[in-house]
C-alpha cells in the first residue's frame, strides 16, 4: 500500500490462456525492467485461477456488496488493493480481449471494485499483444476500465501495443517494446513520487467522489434550473 514500504509494487494481470505466449513473454520483459529499477514485480495469471463468469442474477446495478459468487476473484481484488500499480496485459482475440481478461474487468468492476473504487490513485498501464488486428480498440477499452476507477495513467508515447506476426512466441517489435519501457518508468516514477507524498498515511489525491451511480445534487445550478432546497421549499 501507499506509503508503507519504500519499495513500490507492480501487479502485472495476464489476461492469456497460453503459457509461454507472447503475453507471458512481454510481462517477464516487464517484471525485469521493474527490478531493475528497485521495484517488487507480481504476475497474476488469470488462467491459473477460477473466476467465474457473471451470472444471471442481475442484481449488480443494485446490490450494495461484493458480489457472492464463490471463486478467486475476492483474492486477486486484494492483490490490486496492495499493489501500487497495476498493469492489465492481454492478447487481442477474435477483435476484443481475450475472454480471460473481458470475464475479469466484468466481474472485478461490477462486483467488487464499484462501491468505493479501491483502487483509486493507483499507477495504471497497459499492454496489447496481437498478430496486427484491433490492439488499438484493446487498449482504448482497458484504458476506460482504468479510469472508470479513478486510476492514474502516465503519458509515455505511444501505447505499449506489440505485435508478432511469426506462429513462435518471441518479442520482435522494437517500438512496441520501448513503448513498454517508457511506461513502465513512468509508472515507476509516479509510484515513488505518490509514496513520498504519502508519508503520512492520507491519501495524495483527495476520494470524495468514489461512485459514479450514486445520485446527488449537481454541484453546478444551470440557467433555469432549481437547487435542492429550492425544490424543497416549494
């Protein structure tokens, strides 16, 4: 957490199905750059844990607790929790995410991660890894799952979007690459300075407006509009 260790925390989510892929290669790429730099690297497969697909319950706009499917999920939340940064990598399948990483930001936002938005102020990065197709529509999707929960982003370039054309797994791309290595730094200098800035345990950035779907007053009264009291008033 913010503030607790020196050493930041990078949470790497892989969103493959196939061990050893370009995906897996691209976050063991990531993990060293990170140690390099001092930092902690986690890796969390989402291929070796069970979560489950969102049922048909249809309570989630509704309920007001985390989501009572019994599988992994309140597991890796918690890894997220205590990480300082988080990097969703998947490959592009079928044009969009892979199932694995589409089953996850489904469950993960809907179920656990929207009531108080947890995982805001945390470094968010990510990385695309496709043959040619839709890596671009990939990324702009993850990129708004990652600010739907308050998450920072760090300009660096171009997006760590890498391609392979050849059938082996192999990292062939050098723009993509250095993509990759222009975020991660910046992700690890966001994750020092918020850490210095939080010494003393209070959040950097202040958490006053953690869910979307509550209604409120607006905070800004428009030409012919009324203000609540108003309203009340008459």
């Amino acid at each position: 957490m913010q503030g607790s260790t020196p050493t930041p925390i990078v949470l790497g989510i892989c969103g493959s199905e196939r061990p050893g892929g370009n995906t897996d290669l691209a976050l063991e790429y990531a993990g060293r750059l990170v140690r390099e730099r001092g930092a902690e690297f986690r890796t969390v497969h989402l291929r070796e844990h069970r979560i489950s697909p969102c049922s048909p319950c249809g309570d989630c706009n509704q309920r007001t607790k985390p989501c009572e499917l019994r599988d992994d999920m309140p597991a890796i939340v918690e890894q997220m929790k205590q990480a300082d940064a988080i990097v969703y990598a998947t490959p592009v399948h079928g044009f969009g995410p892979a199932h694995l990483m589409q089953i996850f930001i489904e469950r993960a936002g809907v179920g656990f991660l929207r009531f108080d938005r947890p995982l805001a102020n945390k470094v968010g990065g990510i990385i695309v890894v496709s043959r040619r197709y839709s890596d671009a529509a990939v990324h702009s999707q993850l990129v708004d799952n990652l600010l739907l929960n308050r998450m920072i982003l760090v300009g660096s370039g171009f997006p760590a979007l890498l391609r392979n054309t050849s059938p082996q797994p192999q990292l062939q791309d050098a723009e993509g690459l250095e993509a990759l290595e222009r975020m991660l730094h910046r992700m690890i200098d966001m994750s020092l300075l918020l850490r210095r800035h939080a010494a003393d345990g209070r959040p950097v950035l202040p958490l006053d407006d953690r869910n979307e779907r509550v209604s409120r007053a607006p905070r800004v009264v428009l030409p012919g509009q009324r203000t609540s009291s108003e309203k009340q008033a008459s």
